[in-house]
C-alpha cells in the first residue's frame, strides 16, 4: 500500500512541472532513492495510469510528463480515486471502521482484509457484519456478502449517503480542539481533517465561501458544518464513480438554488478534478434548499396562520401564553421552510442537542411531539425528531423571554439566620427569573404563613408544611435542590383543573408482555380498533411516523401517536412492560400512546399535560414506571400533580 500512494505521489508532482525535473530532486521530494524513482517510472502500477508517451525522458535534464489538458483532468481525477485516504484507523472501533471502509472503496472487502486489518477471527467478523446489516436496514441499505469477493454496501445512493452522513455525525469520536475557522466547529474540523489534505479541506471551504457570496447572505452555523460534510460526502463517492439517481425534478430546475447548485458543482469540479453528472446537481440543489439562511422574511400569510396556531396549542399544553410572541412567530417560519425542504426531499439532518433538549425539557419536546401535525399535513410531511428538537429549541427561547415569564410570589421558610436567608435568596433568584421572594418565615413566625396568598412555598427547615404548593430544598442548594425547583416551575398549572374522575375516563393502562416495538404497535392497535376509538388506518399511519422518526423520549419512556384524521374518540393508553423492549436503541419501560384529533376536549388536554409532566421528572417517571394497576396511576396523577 505504501509503495502505491508513493507512486501516486510522485505521478502528482510530474503533473505540477511544468519544466522537466531530475530523478534526484523527484527522490528527495517524496523521500525515496534515485533508484527507487526509476524502479517507480518502469513499474506496472506507473504505466496502468500513465500512458508510455506521455513521459518524456530528457537526457542530463530530466523528465516531465505532456498532458492536454483534459488528459490532466483525467489523470488527477484517477489519481484521487486511487489515494489512500490518510485517516488514522486509532479514531475506529470495529464497526465504525468497516462502515468507513464500505464508504470509500468502490470494491468488495475481503474478509481476509477485515480478518488482517482488524485482528479478528472470522466468527467475530461475521458477528459485526450482522450489526452492520442490521443498522443499515434502517437507512433501507443492506451489507451485500459473497464468500469469494467479501462484503459490500447496497443501497440507493441517496440512502447510502444518508447513511454515511449519519456516521460521520455520530459514529466518530473526536476531541474538543480550537479550529482555524470560527465557524466550524470541533467535530467538523476532525472530520475534513480525517479525510481531506489541508489543501483539499481549503479547497472545499472556498466552494461554501462562494455559494454565500452568491446568495449575498450566510448560512446557519449548523448548516454551514452540515453542508460541509455533505460535500465531502459528495466529493467521495464520486471520485469512486457513486452516483445519485435520476431525479424526478419536482420543480428543481426553476429554483434559484438549482443555479446555484450549477456554480457549487463547477467549483467542486475545478478544485477536485472530479466530473458530476446533472443527477448531482439536483442533488445539491435539494441541499441548498435545505439550508436555513441568516436573513429570511415572512411571506405567505397561510403559513403564518398556522404557524400561529400551533404556537396556540403548544402554549396550551405548556400553560404559558405565547401567542404574541412576534419573535416566536417569525424564528419558527425562517426555520421551517428549510425544514420542510429537507422532510421533501429526504435529507437527513442531525441536531446535536436532541438527547439534551428530550431530557431536560421533557415536556417541551413532547407538548411539539404531540401538536406538529398541524404543520405536518399542511406539507404532507412528517418531521423527525432531529427536526422536532430543533422547534423545541425556539420554543425553549420564547420560555425564557422574560415577557413569557410570570413571576412566582414566594415565601421562603428558613431557621438558619440572616446571612444563610440572603445566600439562599440570592441564589434562588439569580438562578429562577420566574421566582420572586416576597418573604422569608423563620421558626417563630410560621404560624403566621397562609399559604394561600403564595404561589410558591421554599421550605428549607425540617417543618413540615402540609401545602401542594410547598417545596422542600435543603439549605446547601445542592443540584437535586435546583431540580426539584425547575422541575416544579415546569409543571405548575395556573387555571384549575377539572375534576379527576371526569379526566380519567380518557386514560387506560395495561400491563402486557410485548417482545418487539412492531408487537406492540400491532397490539396496542387492535385494543383501539375493537374499543372504538380509531378507525382501520390508524395503526398504519402510526407504523408510518415509527419510520419517519424516532419515538422514545427519554427515562425509559417511548411516546407514540397517529394521524388525528383516523381519530374517532380521544385517549390514552399507558402500557408498563413486563419486560423492557430494545426502542430505537434504547430500552423501553413504559409506552404512552396518545390518541388525540381536533375534537379534543378541555378535559383531555388537562390529563395529557399532567402525564407530560411526569414524563419530565426523573422521580415521577420512576413512580409511574412501578405503577400496577390503573388506580396506581390515578393516584400518581391525583396527588404528585397540582
């Protein structure tokens, strides 16, 4: 292997002479003998690539190759394809090295390759390669095998590079580093630094740099990383002559990123001597269009409305008021168009802060999980998760908009004297803009708390204050502290809610033994189809989101639902597991299927709130994960949620 990348080398630096080069300065450059250099130009693998009258030996002078110059295009465009990629094999573990392998080799792998390269048994070898297959099939890729070539990746491009994207993204471990360029980020940096030289790498920022001239604006950071990657994605599968497939257009042709997309390939040809086929300019031009510009206006006033409305009912679930939020409004229309593009189109896009945002903004994430489909049918979409935490994220913002916030009067209760009062107060305050402490209460006047006139009670003393709005905190503020705090802050409910025995007529919970997410879907179907409560299509337009995106949450919970349209009775069916099932990598405990349409009443958007809140604390999900019966459920509802 060695001694081809030195040959490619040197056939590299003939290209670049314009004047003929001795042996010995040819030696020098690429670290070899003079003799070695001959050895080189008189060997099988020089003449494979460079025709015999192409290199012109000039005696006591030297030698040069002639080359027209779309013999040169050919002959860079061959040597690309031919070089070893220089990444370091250490950044790998198995799986992720064979993945990368079957990415940027246009042949089979042999198994002894893997057997050698790996210092694996080929039992051990055939156990990856089942994981591979079995995680390509959710990109609709397979791992091809034949006993007498190896292993190989199938699938239609698009999902192959889907694929790879997802990898890259995913897959590799990088460390935390300064980059040269303030807009890429540390992951990125790693990845064009793992395959690219740092000519090619600045090569390829050039192509970005010249896109955003041509729009007169820049792309999002994110966006900006992604598109990156999906070039250099791009770059190497063509060189290896991977291409996407015919496209059916959709109205390519006449957008404004459909010329763009000609300008980003003529650069993407000059710079690395590669030639892309017009189905790769449609794949670029759905690319461009799925990147969110830094300048966007609002246009279309029937998007507007809808945005507007789902803002409505995401409030509603989170019991805060943001329907006028302008900033809300506008933020999530500049997103939203790109986002639809790339749901159309089928471009993967991956959000960093997903796991992040599904933990610790739980109910955010499922209050958008449970109210997008407004936004979803208008397009005849559906988003992914990736997408829907990206909303959360402009939701999240509006949250913490000090207009959105109302302030909590509070009373603190505290036995530790003046200067602990001030710490605890200060601390509390800086921390919660939404908490205000009107009051502190020490041990000789807490007869005179009426609990009532406080929105909140902090209780720091060993007391006991017998108040559903009363929250024990020790007075060292430690992290469980703060949690209880937001957690309370997220859940508080303003309006009073109606009563339980009229809300829990809408929610079920069973107990069954399910081996697999399909059982339970199939399952979990049927009960509704037979109670009446969805028509015959629903479990298929449930099947249909389970593909589109992932469905858990978080704490070992996974959350489905289906279209509204199939919707005859709103419901919610709890399942606990007997036994935990794998759930798009993870283990599931608990289930919550929500079957809700526009006929929703009041009294069912209360119960869906309060189960969102459970599913957002750490301590309640236990609670309701170890519940039994339906009774135990009602309780968990009826005292833990105000």
């Amino acid at each position: 292997m060695a001694r081809n990348q030195k040959i490619i080398d040197l056939i590299d630096l003939l290209i670049e002479q314009e004047e003929p080069i001795t042996v010995r300065e040819l030696a020098e450059s690429i670290s070899v003998s003079p003799r070695t250099i001959h050895n080189y130009l008189n060997s099988r693998e020089f003449s494979s690539l460079v025709q015999s009258n192409e290199l012109v030996k000039v005696p006591n002078v030297g030698v040069r190759l002639v080359l027209s110059n779309t013999r040169k295009i050919q002959l860079l465009t061959k040597l690309k394809s031919s070089t070893v990629l220089s990444y370091n094999t250490n950044n790998f573990d198995d799986f992720t090295f064979i993945l990368i392998q079957l990415f940027i080799k246009k042949d089979h792998i042999s198994f002894n390759s893997l057997e050698r390269d790996l210092y694996k048994s080929k039992t051990s070898i055939q156990n990856i390669i089942h994981e591979l297959d079995s995680f390509a099939s959710r990109f609709s890729c397979s791992i091809n095998q034949t006993r007498d070539k190896g292993i190989r990746l199938k699938g239609q491009e698009n999902d192959v590079r889907s694929l790879f994207l997802f990898v890259l993204t995913n897959y590799i471990t990088y460390s935390v580093t300064e980059s040269y360029d303030y807009r890429i980020t540390s992951q990125t940096e790693f990845i064009l630094n793992t395959f690219f030289d740092t000519d090619e790498k600045t090569q390829l920022i050039s192509v970005v740099d010249v896109y955003e001239k041509a729009i007169r604006t820049n792309i999002c950071e994110n966006d900006y990383n992604l598109l990156l990657l999906y070039l250099l994605i791009v770059i190497i599968r063509v060189k290896n002559k991977f291409y996407t497939e015919t496209s059916t257009d959709n109205g390519l042709s006449k957008s404004a990123d459909f010329q763009y997309a000609i300008l980003m390939k003529y650069h993407l040809e000059q710079n690395f001597h590669v030639i892309l086929p017009d189905t790769e300019i449609d794949y670029l031009t759905r690319i461009l269009m799925s990147t969110r510009k830094q300048t966007n206006a609002i246009t279309d006033n029937n998007e507007n409305k809808v945005i507007n409305q789902f803002i409505t009912q995401v409030g509603f679930q989170l019991n805060v008021d943001l329907s006028n939020d302008k900033e809300l409004s506008e933020n999530l229309y500049t997103h939203l168009r790109p986002a639809i593009n790339r749901m159309k189109q089928g471009i993967p896009f991956s959000n960093p802060l997903l796991d992040y945002v599904k933990n610790e903004y739980t109910e955010v994430f499922l209050s958008v999980l449970t109210t997008v489909d407004e936004l979803e049918s208008k397009d005849n979409i559906f988003f992914d998760s990736n997408e829907i935490g990206y909303i959360c994220l402009h939701i999240i913002a509006a949250l913490n908009r000090s207009k959105n916030t109302r302030k909590l009067t509070t009373a603190l209760v505290c036995n530790e004297g003046l200067s602990i009062e001030l710490f605890i107060t200060d601390k509390i305050e800086s921390s919660f803009k939404e908490i205000n402490i009107v009051k502190v209460y020490r041990s000789h006047t807490i007869g005179d708390l009426i609990t009532e006139e406080y929105d909140l009670i902090i209780n720091s003393t060993r007391t006991e204050i017998a108040s559903p709005n009363s929250v024990e905190i020790s007075n060292m503020l430690t992290l469980s502290d703060y949690n209880t705090l937001k957690h309370y802050i997220n859940i508080r409910s303003i309006e009073k809610t109606p009563k339980e025995s009229f809300q829990y007529k809408n929610l079920f919970f069973f107990r069954w033994n399910c081996s697999s997410q399909e059982e339970f879907i199939k399952t979990s179907c049927n009960y509704l189809l037979k109670a009446g409560n969805v028509t015959d299509n629903f479990s298929f337009t449930v099947f249909e989101r389970q593909k589109k995106s992932s469905t858990y949450v978080a704490r070992g919970i996974a959350v489905l639902h289906g279209s509204k349209e199939e919707v005859i009775r709103p419901s919610i069916l709890i399942n606990n597991l007997e036994n935990k099932i794998e759930w798009d990598g993870y283990k599931v405990s608990t289930i919550i299927f929500i079957i809700s349409n526009d006929t929703n009443p009041t009294i069912f958007k209360h119960l869906l709130r309060k189960i969102m809140r459970i599913a957002s604390s750490d301590e309640l999900t236990n609670q309701l994960h170890s519940c039994r019966a339906i009774e135990d459920v009602h309780m968990l509802l009826t005292e833990k949620i105000i």
